[in-house]
C-alpha cells in the first residue's frame, strides 16, 4: 500500500512537472513594435525567440510580419492576433509558403496573401484546431483579409489556398465524416478580397460590408475562387458586393447543412458567372435580397436549384441541371430571363409573388408524385417568349384569386407575351408600319385609347424589311393566352394586322396597305429572340 | 332702359369672353397617348417658413434648459429644416383618353405627385446629416428665384412643352447665380427629353448637354453608383448610369435624367413602355444628384461673382503674358483665370506681367509670341488638322504647354493623351520623378503636395507631384497632369475636384512658368 502510495505520488510529480515545463514552453510571443520583419527571424519578436508550434503570437501596431517559411507537416503557431495597422503578408516571390496555426487567428489588422505576382509563389494558410471554435479567421472592424491566386495558371490551378485540416477523427462506417470546417468571418468595416483561391473546407461568412466604395478601406470582392469540401460562402447585408466566376463543388456524399451560397439583405450585389455543382440543400438561397442580379448562373445536382426571396432583383442567364427542385420563388418581384431547367421534379414554383419571366424553358422533367413544371399558388406571371402551355401549369385547389378593386383592372395570374417580328415584302413604299390592334375586345377603343394587349405598335418596318427585333427593347409584343384572375384558362385573342403607309394626316393618320387577322400559337416563340427569322410574313401587292 | 340694355349688353360680352376663356382653356387641353402616372394626391407642402441659405449656418441654437448631470439622458437637438428644392409647375392640363372610354384630365407639371416628397424623405434618412431637408411647389413663370434660399429646381413630365419667355428669363437667371435643376423625365419618355435639350437652348444657346462621365461627382457623391438596374419596354438589365449636364464652368447647372425615377421614388409601378430606373438604383442616383446640387452651392456662387477683367494690356513692353489655349472644347472653365495666375507670379518671384486676359487659338499665327501656353478643360475633344499641325510646330519652335484636367474628370484626360499622340506621334508621355529639377530646383522646391480630399477619397496614399512630360530635344515642351491644378490656383471652392490644393498649385504653377522661362 506504501509503496503504491509512493509509486503514485512520484507519478502525480512527474505530471506536475511535465505541465509545468509544457507550460512554460508556450508563450504569447510579440512582435518588436519598431517595424516587424521576417517571420523566421529572432530579430522580430521581443525577446528574441522565433515563435514556436504552442506560442501565441501577436503581431503589434504598425509592424510589418513577412511570413517566410513552407511549414507542411509543421504548425507556425498557436493562436494568432494582429493588432490595428498591423499587416502579416506572405513573402512574394520565395516560391512555397505555407503557414499552419492551431488556434484562433484574431485579426484587426491586414493579412496579405498576394500569390498573384509569380506563378512559382505557391500561398498557403491552414487552419488545424481540433477545436471548432478556435478553428476561425476572424477579421474585425478596420481589418482585412487579401488573398490573391496569380490568374492564366494551366487548367484550374490556383496557388492560393485557405484551407481547414483539423486532425481527422474516426467514425463508424456509414456515418456522416466529422465537419472539417473553418469559419472565415469578416464583419462591419473591414475589407474582404479573396480572388482566384482554392478554398477547402472554408465557410467564408460576411457580414455588415460596404463595398459602394463611400467608406474607405471596406470592400467584399470573392472572384473566380474554387471552393471545395464544405466551403460555402454567406454574405448578409453587404451592400452591392461582388461574387463573381466562383466554382462551388462538393461530390461528397454527405450533403453540407447549409446552401452552397447564401446572400441575404445585401442590396445592388451582383452575383455573376458562378457555377454550383454537387451535394448542396440548395445551391444559392436569397433571402430578402432586394435590387439585387444574378447573371450567368449554373446550379447542378443541387437538391434545389435556387430559391429567391426578395424585389426588384434581376435574373439572367440561369441554367439548372439535375436540381430535383429548380426554381423557387417566395414573396418576390423581380424579373427573370432566360431560364433553361433540366431534369427537375418540379420545374419552377411561384408563391405570393409578381414575376416577369421572358424565355422560360423546362425540359426533360422527371416525373415524381409531388413533381410540377409549374405550380402557381397565387398572384401573377407574366410570360413573355417562352414555350410553356397552359397545360405545364398547376393550379392548386386553394389557389387564391387577386381581389376585386373598384375602378382597377383584374390581372390575370398567368399571361402569355410573344414577340411578333413581322417581314414585310413586295412593293413596299417608304416608312411602312406594322399596327396590330385587337380583332374582337368586347367593346371597341375610344379614340386615343392605348390597346390593352399590344405593345410597341405600330412599328417600323426597317431596311431589312423586318419591324424590330427584340434587341432593340422596341419589338412588337401582343398577348397570347391567359389564366384570369380566377385562373381559368382564355385562349389567345384575335388580332387584325395592318400594314399601314406613311403618316398623311395631322393626328397621325396612315392608310392601311394591306390587312389580316392573325392569332397567336406556340409556334409563335421564338427560341433565339433575335434570329432573323420573321414570325409573319406579308407581301404587299 | 337703354341703361339696362347696356348692362345687358356688357353681362354678355362678359359671359363670351368667359366662354372663350373657357373655350381656350379646353382647346388648350392637349390630348395625349401615354397614360398619366397614377398616384395619390400629394401631400400636403407649403413655402418655406423663413429665407435660409441651405448648407449655411442656421444659427438656431436649442435652448439649452435646465442643467442636467451627465447621466441623465439628454435629448439631441430636432434637425434643422432646410428647404432645398422648388417642384416647378410649368406646362399645361392634358387629357387621356382612358380603354373603357374615361376622360382624365390632368396638370403636365404634377407627373408622379409626390416624386419630391420621396425624394426628399430619401435624402433625409440616407445623408443624416441634421438637417430635414423639405421641398415645395413653384410656378416657374413665377418670380423669386433664388440659388442663395433654394438652390434646387426640380422638373418632372412624361410629355413635350415648351417655356415661355418669363420661365426662360427665369431659368437663366437662377443657373446663371449658381442654382442648378434637375430634368426627371419620370417614365422615361423620349418627348420630355427632347423637349428639355430644345427649350434649354433658349436658355442658354451657346451651351450644350453632354454625358457625364463615369467619374463625374454626380455617380459619387454619397454612393458610388457604377451601374444601375434599368427596366426599359419591360426588358429589365443593368447599365452604366446615363445622365446629361449642361455645365456652367465645371459645375453642372442642369441635370437631366433621360430614364425616369419617378416610380421608383415614389413606389408606383412601372409602366411597361416606358424606361426606368428600378427600387434602389434610383433612390441612390436621386439622393447622389440632390448632394451634388447641396455641395456644390458654394462652387456656384464663387461662379456666379463678376470678376475684373482688364480690356488692354496692363504692362508694356517684355512683360510676362498669359495665353490660356482656345479650342474646340470646354477650354474656359476658370473665370478670370490670368487674374490669379499672375498675380501669384507677380508677387513671389518679382516678374512683371500683363494682366491682359488672351485666349489664343492652336492655328493662330501669334501663338508663337507666348513662351508657354495652359491649356484645360473637362470633357473629350478633338483637334482639327490644322490644330494639331499648329501644336507641333509651336512645341519644336520652343514653346510649352501645361495642361491640366479641370476638375480632374477623366474625359479630358482620355481626351489630351489621344490628341497629343496625334500631334507629336514621336512624343512620348512619360511620368515626371518626384525629383523633377521642375519640383526640386524650381522657384520653390516642393517635395510633397497635399491634394483635395476628393481626390484623396479616391486615391488616399497621393502626395507626390503627378505629372507627365513630353521631352522633344531633351526640353521638357509638354507638361500635363490629370489631376485640376486650376481651380486651387483660382481658389475656386469646388468641393468636387479631383485636384491640388490651393497653395500647392500656386506653388507649381510657379515653378512651371519659371522653369519654361529659364529653359
């Protein structure tokens, strides 16, 4: 028993002294405070010792810290902080740098990752706590975080890189792999640029960031980045920020919690050229994005495409692949063009939302129970140029009709607008117009009065015998079929077309060369807008 | 009897000419084919309480009341109310003819009612700078203008009208003392446009719109607004922003927004064939053009001023003259520009000057007679042939010329490096060292230079002389900066250029007539 007594006594004294040395080995390390240097030289520090893998450092008011070395396999430090007008920067043109901190980095300062200048830099910044928590760059009021890949490098190499390695731990086969994140935060009054890096296992949270250029040294720009892993990219209340030629991938199995980018509040930012493709719950989740564009934009594999909640926002060029759910769109006004979705359950869904939508096109669905190509619960859709039928929508049951308003119109919920680009040819004099007016409205049009369902008429018939194509923003535009405001289905109504010669009278009066009366139909869309390619075709005698 | 007849008589030549007043009336009722803007009716304004120069010292001083301890919670003084603008009522009462038949009548003045109102309150939450900024309504035909009390105009319409001549007479002088209005055309018709370019012309013939540049004040004076959503027949994109000024000196005395703002300041809908700029481009845009006009009152009143100018020459015989270069641009931007050059020659280095003001022209046979000739502007231009030809050869006979970008805009910049590089295709521009003998060894050596702060707003680490020269023979003949040095030598308080402060720019001025002297 003494001896057992002894024996652990002696052991809880050799711990106490091996905690203790540990503990006198890790320092908090500072930076001399007369202009910083080489990270790799004693010089540097106060006190004089390079910091090691368990020191905290701190990188004081206006040094200057070159980070010199390549520590793979190796970790720089512990936790880092960076006071206010502090800079780390990777040394340029010293080939590999790579630094390794196992803790939090506290930045008020400036980190400069600037990789853009030689193709032989290669800039590297891994985060590898164990610890969630402690696995983060944080940037802070006056700080900022630049990091910058040389750009025309071959195929998608990028020698910029953030990335988490925590210690990987083991888990039962089939279960879910412990998240590897870190979380790159920037807040209120700093900068954020981060351009042409690989990002893995980065979660890039932006909050509160002016970029309009009104408050110096606070800007957000994430261009042409890879992001893999579980990196994804959340910028809320960033004023006209711009994320743009971003490719966000994940083929994982197991999906990340959250969407591959999320952009809330944030007015006037522009979204453009991103592709997102892999195991996203969504692939871009806008909420309460107002005033805000979206250009260029491919989601693939994705459960759901992109779901938009806000107004006055803009659409363009947006493609879905593979998303069983595409397009979804809450509490939202804006305008949608050239939308192409492609093996959905269900194609596009609107609810308690006003859309303009030009050049909707949804192939290829994949039949599901729950699956629509359009499911309209409520308020208004206005089509323009798109092959869709009133047969691709669903209404449901509970669908609820707009109110009747004294002295206001009705509003159909869905409506069908074609471009009409109308040749013109025979023996065609000067200044010959197209007018279509509407064959069969219920009452005829006052004198002067605006017709309800033609746009741009009448309009020139120009040198190449054709009136406007729709690049001009002048093109004939007539209604072609509806859901009214009950959403029961109305065929497309009749219209009477006159060409018509020069103007002859005071009040705009012209004398009608030749007239017909057509009626809209599907063949009417026009898949390339601006084809030369005329929807009618009139020979004068 | 006869009495009564001739009453009679009288009540009915009064009733006629009633009824030809009202006859007139409605024949002046013009009928129009795009709808009117549907809002509301505005609410209520009225004029402005007291005369107040707006961005002054109001002098209001809140009654401090009782004493109170630092802890206790004290309430912040209410903002001062300035009022900025006048809503002009001009034109005529149109009618629309409505689809199910209904006649709507309507005043052309009114466009979207409460477009100020909205404006206004916009400018208030997003500037917070103390003031509650108001506007009202005014009949341009009206008299009392005056850019000291308001000095915005604000003019809205969809449709086509003309001035009269009291609203000419009006106009030019309010633009002439310094005020500046704002053209909306709300929805962005063609026909209000045009007709703000034709009736302007009657204001001022000799000047012109033109597009202001990407780097005008106007894009960056509380936003940066590189591109705006715009929603034009329906198709809905994003552009760089198209606004047209007619300058007085750099200033831009009217504004005129071609695609409308109306809707968006006012949360209407957008008409579908019109041309709009949508939600927050336009509240930023009018809130960036309502700064401009307020930062630039002092600007305009320095321009407004009658400065001296001497008819003959001043100092006989081998003097130093002035010759500002005259071409086919915006070239006399700084009044009275020798004044202040010279005088700033004269008292610091002694020279004898003629204040005679000359503009001399790039073909004139006299530009020979001046040693160096300043030349500046803010907008692009285009020499003709004989222009450039006259250039070069006054340049290789030994002449110099130093050039400056008014106001720092950029269009002049583009403008001179082009036409330079076609009149001396051998000349190369290159940047001059901070160690130039010019900056260094000249009349006053300068080592440093402090720029104006909206310079520095754009770029914050300038503070070294910008300049670029073109050396023919080893001389320097070309001296050019694209940042203004004029208007700090004019001491022109022009909040918004990108330049040299006032000193610094005398000083380099100086140095550069000194050095042309002595090379």
């Amino acid at each position: 028993m003494t001896n057992t007594s002894s024996r652990m006594t002696c052991i809880l004294a050799v711990c106490l002294v091996i905690a203790n040395f540990s503990s006198a080995s890790a320092e908090e390390i500072y930076s001399n405070t007369t202009g910083g240097g080489a990270w790799s030289e004693g010089a540097t520090w106060l006190g004089g010792k390079v910091p090691g893998p368990d020191d905290d450092v701190v990188i004081s008011k206006d040094d200057v810290i070159d980070f010199d070395r390549d520590d793979d396999g190796k970790t720089s430090c512990r936790n880092l902080a960076l006071d206010p007008r502090a800079l780390l920067q990777f040394k340029m043109n010293s080939g590999r740098i790579v630094m390794t901190v196992n803790g939090l980095i506290d930045n008020y300062g400036y980190i400069r990752m600037d990789a853009s200048k030689s193709s032989k830099d290669h800039h590297e910044l891994r985060l590898v706590a164990e610890d969630p928590e402690q696995r983060m760059l944080k940037t802070s009021q006056g700080g900022g975080l630049i990091v910058a890949g040389r750009g025309g490098l071959s195929k998608s190499r990028r020698n910029a890189v953030l990335i988490s390695q925590p210690p990987v731990e083991e888990v039962p086969a089939g279960s879910p792999p412990v998240d590897p994140t870190a979380i790159v935060e920037s807040a209120t009054g700093t900068t954020l640029d981060i351009q042409r890096t690989n990002l893995i296992n980065i979660y890039v949270q932006a909050t509160g960031i002016d970029n309009t250029g009104a408050k110096p040294g606070e800007r957000i720009n994430v261009l042409r980045n890879h992001f893999t892993g579980t990196s994804r990219l959340n910028a809320t209340s960033c004023d006209s920020a711009i994320i743009a030629d971003n490719l966000f991938e994940r083929d994982d199995p197991f999906p990340v919690p959250q969407p591959a980018v999320y952009l809330s509040a944030s007015p006037l930012l522009e979204f453009r050229g991103n592709t997102i493709r892999g195991n996203y719950p969504t692939g871009v989740t806008c909420y309460g994005q107002n005033d805000s564009t979206m250009t260029n934009t491919l989601v693939e594999k994705c459960a759901t495409g992109v779901y938009w909640y806000g107004s006055g926002f803009m659409i363009k060029n947006l493609h879905i692949r593979d998303c069983p759910h595409g397009l979804t769109l809450t509490s939202a006004a804006g305008t949608v063009e050239d939308v192409l979705i492609e093996k959905s359950q269900t194609g596009y869904y609107q609810n308690l939302s006003i859309i303009q939508m030009t050049n909707l096109d949804i192939r290829d669905m994949q039949p599901h129970p729950q699956g629509y190509k359009i499911y309209i619960s409520d308020d208004q859709l206005t089509l323009i140029n798109s092959p869709i039928t009133p047969e691709d929508i669903t209404i449901p049951p509970n669908f609820e009709p707009a109110p009747i308003v004294e002295g206001k119109p009705r509003l159909p919920a869905v409506q069908m607008l074609y471009y009409v680009v109308v040749q013109v040819d025979g023996q065609v004099p000067p200044e010959v117009a197209v007018e279509f007016k509407s064959a069969n409205l219920p009452e005829p049009l006052p004198p002067g009065a605006q017709d309800p369902n033609v746009r741009n008429s009448p309009a020139p018939v120009l040198k190449n015998s054709l009136t406007p194509f729709p690049r001009t923003l002048e093109p004939l535009i007539v209604r072609g079929w509806h859901l009214d405001a009950d959403a029961k289905p109305q065929p497309a109504p009749q219209y009477q077309v006159n060409i018509v010669g020069p103007i002859i009278g005071e009040n705009g009066e012209r004398k009608i060369l030749k007239t017909l009366t057509v009626t809209p139909e599907p063949g009417w869309y026009r898949a390339d807008a601006n084809e030369k390619k005329p929807t009618l075709e009139v020979t004068l005698p | 009897m006869k009495r009564v007849c001739a009453n009679t008589v009288g009540i009915c030549l009064f009733m006629i000419v009633l009824g030809l007043g009202e006859a007139s009336t409605a024949l002046a009722q013009r009928r129009v084919t795009f709808p009117p803007a549907e809002a509301p009716p505005p609410p209520p304004v009225k004029a402005p309480d007291k005369t107040e120069a707006s961005g002054e010292d109001t002098g209001v001083i809140p009654d401090p009341g009782p004493s109170q301890r630092k802890t206790q919670t004290r309430t912040p003084p209410p903002p001062t109310n300035l009022t900025v603008m006048y809503k002009l009522e001009y034109g005529e009462t149109l009618e629309y003819v409505h689809t199910d038949g209904t006649v709507q009548t309507f005043e052309q003045w009114k466009s979207f009612p409460n477009d100020g109102y909205y404006l206004m309150a916009s400018v208030n939450s997003r500037l917070e700078d103390g003031n509650n900024y108001q506007y009202a309504t005014k009949p341009l035909a009206s008299e009392g203008f005056d850019p000291i009390d308001i000095p915005l105009l604000f003019m809205a319409g969809d449709y086509d009208f003309t001035f009269s001549p009291e609203e000419v007479d009006n106009l030019r002088k309010f633009l002439s003392e310094g005020g500046t209005i704002l053209f909306n055309a709300a929805r962005g018709r063609d026909e209000f446009s045009q007709a703000v370019v034709r009736e302007m012309r009657k204001v001022f013939p000799e000047k012109r719109f033109m597009r202001a540049p990407q780097d005008h004040p106007l894009f960056n004076a509380r936003y940066r607004v590189p591109k705006v959503m715009t929603l034009v027949n329906g198709i809905q994109f994003q552009q760089p922003p198209e606004i047209y000024t007619l300058d007085i000196g750099t200033r831009a005395a009217a504004i005129l927004a071609p695609i409308g703002m109306g809707a968006a300041w006012s949360s209407e809908p957008y008409h579908p064939q019109g041309k709009h700029l949508v939600g927050e481009s336009a509240v930023r845009l009018g809130v960036n053009l309502v700064s401009y006009v307020l930062g630039a009152t002092e600007y305009g009143r320095f321009l407004a001023q009658e400065f001296p100018v001497y008819d003959g020459r001043t100092a006989p015989g081998d003097v130093f003259r002035f010759g500002l270069l005259a071409y086919n641009g915006s070239w006399d931007v700084n009044p009275s520009l020798q004044n202040s050059v010279l005088q700033g020659l004269s008292e610091n280095t002694g020279l004898d000057v003629d204040y005679a003001p000359v503009a001399v022209a790039l073909d004139d046979p006299e530009l020979g007679d001046y040693p160096l000739v300043f030349m500046t502007g803010h907008y692009d231009f285009q020499l003709t042939g004989e222009e450039a030809d006259g250039l070069k050869a006054y340049l290789e006979r030994g002449g110099m010329i130093v050039a400056t970008a008014a106001a720092g805009l950029q269009p002049f910049d583009i403008g001179f490096r082009r036409e330079l590089q076609k009149a001396l295709p051998e000349g190369e521009l290159i940047k001059l060292p901070a160690t130039h003998p010019l900056f260094l060894g000249g009349w006053n050596p300068i080592e440093r230079v402090e720029y104006t702060p909206t310079a520095l707003r754009d770029d914050p680490t300038l503070e070294y002389p910008e300049f670029y020269g073109v050396f023919l023979d080893g001389r320097l003949a070309v001296l050019y900066t694209p940042f203004d040095l004029m208007s700090g030598v004019n001491h022109e308080s022009n909040a918004y250029a990108k330049g040299v402060s006032a000193d610094d720019a005398t000083r380099i001025v100086i140095n550069a007539i000194t050095y042309a002297l002595s090379h």
